[in-house]
C-alpha cells in the first residue's frame, strides 16, 4: 500500500509532499545536544519527534541515514560569540578536563534516550572530532570572498554574502532587522558589522579547548560543526535538517548561509523543527535554569514533580500532541498521559482474550478494515501522531466491547485488528508496554498466584459459597487489585 507523506518544510511555511533526491535512499541530519549537563524533557522532544520520523521512513521502505550530532566544543554561553566555551565552563567549575565532561554527559544522554526507546542514528558525529572538516569549511568561506580574518579570528562576512545572496530565508528575518538588533553588542571590535558571525575563534590564554589552524590556535564556531559533518555523511545535498524551533535562528539561518557561501547552493531540501517544552508558558531549557531532568522525571525526585513518571509516559505525553504545537508540562498533563498509556496498554494485552466468532458483526467490521489507513493517513498528514492516538483509543473502545460480548469479530478481523495495534503503538510510535519490563520472572509469578486466588475464587462461587467468594474479592481489592466478573471468568488488574 504506497502512501504519499507531507512534511512541513519551515523554509516554505507550508506542507509539501516529501521526494527524496536519491529515493529510496535518505538522509536526514538533526541537531543533537550540547553535553555539559543531564538531559531533560526538552532534548526528549526533538529526539523522539526525529525518532518517529526515522521510523515511519524506514517502515515506508526507505534506506535512511540518520546523523544526530554531538556538541562537545563551540559552544559558547551566548550566541552572539561571546562567553564561555559551556563544556570548558563546567570542567573548570568540576576541575576536570573537558572530555570528561563531555563523555561523562554523552553518557548520560545515551542512557536517556535508551528508557525513552530512542533508536540510535546511523551516525552520531562529534563536534571534536571534526575539526579538519571545519577548518576546511572555514578556508573555502574565507577563499569565496564571504569572511574575513581578524585578529586571528575569522568572521561570516553577512553584508557581503546579503548581496549576492539572501540571509534569513529561513527565519523570514531581514538584514536590516538583524542589524537593529545586534546593536546592543557594540563593543566587539573585531567584527566588521556586529551581526557577522565566528567560523574560527582565537583562544583566549585561559581557554582549555583549542586546535591549531593558520590563522590561530583556537577552535570552530558553533555553528560550522552542522554544516561540515552534514555534508562529510550525507553529501552536498540532503533531504532533511531537523532540530527544535529555537534553533531556526541564528543557528540554522546560518548553516545555510555557511553551505551556500562554500558550495555556490543550498545543501537541505526540507527543514524540520518541533515547537517547545515550556513551563507556565516559558520555554524549560539549562539557561533559564527552569528545567527539569529525566532522570528527575523517571524517580519523581524533584520538587515540581508530584511523582515519578515512567520513560513510556513521558514519551506518550510528547506523541498526544503534534511536533510543531507547544506542550506545557503540568503534573496534570502527564497524569493524564500515564491514565491514557495504561489504557492503551491493558487494550492490547486484552486482545489475547478475545475469542473470535464465525463473522464480525458490521459495525465492528467496518471499524477494523478502516482503522489501519486511517492511522496511516494521519501519519502521513505531517505526523499527527496525536491523531493516530485518538483512533487507537477508538480501537480501545472497540476491544473493550468485544471482550464484554457486545461485539463480534472474525478470525480475520481480529488478526488485522491486532497487527494494527501493534505496529502504531510499538513499531511506529516506539511504545513499549512497561509492565514487568524490569523483571519479567517475578511478575510472571506474581500474575499466577493472583490468577490462584481467583481461581479459588471461581471453586467458591461454584460452591454457592458468596461469603467467601465476596472475602477474596475485596481482599484483592483492598490490596490495589481490580476485580472484573466477565462471561469468561474474573479478570483482574493493578487499581
């Protein structure tokens, strides 16, 4: 079954059927962290929007290359090329070196993104390690009249790439706007026009990172490591840049204008970014200093936090809303999440009880040959993944019905039904159901001696003997076990 799928390309504002350039092969490079600290909820957002994307291509039946970078150097505290290196900062504040940091961080992030089923990229670049590559892009600038050295410093020559160019398609900024705004960093008399920006930075005696070069010992801008390892892993063009929306400007403005400036055209056809993660309506992130970590999520060890909340709940409240809308973090919202998740969950697991009949009946049968390209479509509608959750909860209500004996289904059905399940929520969407995922031997225990009771339970009833009947069933309940009497026997979960 072809589907057409829409992406929303930020540089044209508008969705536009997605057509790789060397179909069926893609590639699709997106922003990773800067590690020099613990990776909170809004590193998870573009992580699983891209983890959802690489997965839909690749069930498409695409051979995707996914490159997710590494920020370990370049980085400074303020964007306009001022500050601290953010990794040399924190490994002189924990006086170690900066690699330590880094790896230590990276390591950290890994382990995230492990809990939250993030699938590793093909590639995971590091900015250091990258260095030649940069330096390379920074000659072929300088060498095409778009930068100029200063005081070993090299700097994107803006005014003069604006005249054969544009600068701020992406962003929809003029350069007459950027200026006004730059003003305020007068004082950085190095640059020729305040918003011109670093490709190469001298170090200054106190900085730890730094590399040799001809024009100085020192290291890359921030915004070069993108521009220089997109084009060594996925070529000169590429199908996809993602990246979280705060990135748009200056730091995918100026990946282009890098890309353009040293090959004579741009290098991404399609540009993707997710909205934010914000706190009160403020966007959460390291500077503001209103985040809150992963881990902290994970082990409820936070005081905004009214408990811990599991990976797959954290990942299900990202997916129930679209990429590009802005999600604000409640303890309402991800009780809400973990409400719906274990919905979802108990519905799947309670397919295996369902016994089939010679026929569906119409209404259920309709539902069922439906339901998969319907999910599909809304996929393919520029990833609604909030609206492939809406039908799977429908497909919720319909298992639910079936295992009351309100409904009928066939073998057939049931097996597409089934199918339908699995592959949006765990396959596409990169749910997991969590129930005794830490130690499957003791839950498969602990489920028999419940299922004992019960049955001990059905001798009761059996026997006419409601008094004890009635005991084992508000003992269950008392100690968080709900008892539900069906045509088919007792069936029991966690209250």
């Amino acid at each position: 079954m072809e589907q057409t799928l829409l992406l929303y390309n930020t540089l044209h504002r508008q969705k536009e059927r997605f057509e790789p350039i060397h179909a069926p092969n893609v590639g699709m490079y997106v922003c990773g962290p800067t590690v020099y600290g613990d990776p909170h909820l809004g590193h998870a957002r573009p992580a699983i929007t891209f983890d959802i994307l690489f997965r839909y291509l690749r069930h498409l039946g695409y051979k995707v290359r996914y490159v997710r970078n590494i920020t370990d150097v370049g980085h400074l505290e303020h964007d306009a090329d001022d500050g601290d290196d953010k990794i040399a900062k924190k490994a002189r504040l924990e006086q170690l070196e900066p690699m330590e940091i880094a790896q230590y961080y990276t390591n950290r992030y890994h382990d995230a993104m492990k809990a939250l089923n993030v699938l590793p990229p093909s590639i995971e670049p590091h900015a250091t390690g990258h260095i030649i590559e940069q330096q390379q892009l920074v000659k072929e600038i300088l060498d095409n009249g778009f930068a100029y050295e200063s005081n070993g410093s090299v700097y994107f020559d803006i005014e003069a790439y604006n005249k054969k160019y544009h600068y701020g398609v992406l962003s929809g900024r003029n350069l007459t706007d950027v200026i006004n705004e730059s003003r305020a960093l007068d004082g950085v008399s190095e640059k020729r026009n305040q918003v011109d920006f670093a490709l190469w930075k001298k170090a200054q005696p106190e900085h730890i990172m730094r590399w040799p070069s001809e024009w100085s010992d020192g290291f890359p801008g921030w915004h070069c490591e993108c521009t220089a390892m997109g084009r060594k892993y996925l070529g000169k063009q590429f199908d996809i840049h993602g990246g979280g929306m705060d990135l748009v400007f200056p730091h995918h403005e100026c990946e282009i204008a890098q890309a353009v400036a040293s090959q004579g055209e741009p290098m991404v056809k399609y540009w993707m970014h997710n909205n934010m993660i914000t706190i009160n309506g403020q966007k959460m992130g390291k500077s503001l200093g209103n985040f809150i970590t992963l881990e902290q999520f994970f082990t409820g060890n936070n005081e905004s936090l009214e408990k811990a909340f599991s990976p797959m709940t954290i990942r299900f409240f990202i997916l129930s809303a679209h990429y590009r809308s802005t999600v604000d973090f409640s303890n309402d919202a991800l009780l809400a999440s973990e409400k719906g998740l274990t919905r979802l969950m108990d519905a799947i697991n309670d397919i295996e009880r369902i016994q089939p009949s010679d026929k569906s009946d119409d209404k259920t049968a309709a539902f069922v040959k439906a339901l998969r390209q319907r999910c599909y479509d809304a996929m393919n509608d520029d990833l609604q993944t909030q609206v492939v959750i809406s039908y799977l909860f429908e497909a919720c209500h319909v298992i639910n019905s079936l295992i009351d004996h309100k409904s009928l289904i066939s073998a057939d059905d049931l097996t597409e039904l089934t199918s339908v399940m699995h592959l949006f929520a765990f396959d596409l969407l990169g749910l997991k159901n969590e129930a005794g995922s830490n130690d499957n031997s003791r839950e498969e225990a602990f489920s028999k001696v419940v299922d004992m009771i019960l049955e001990l339970r059905a001798k009761a009833k059996a026997a006419k003997d409601w008094a004890t009947s009635d005991k084992i069933r508000d003992d269950l309940a008392a100690a968080g076990f709900e008892i539900k009497d069906t045509k088919d026997g007792a069936t029991w979960k966690l209250a």
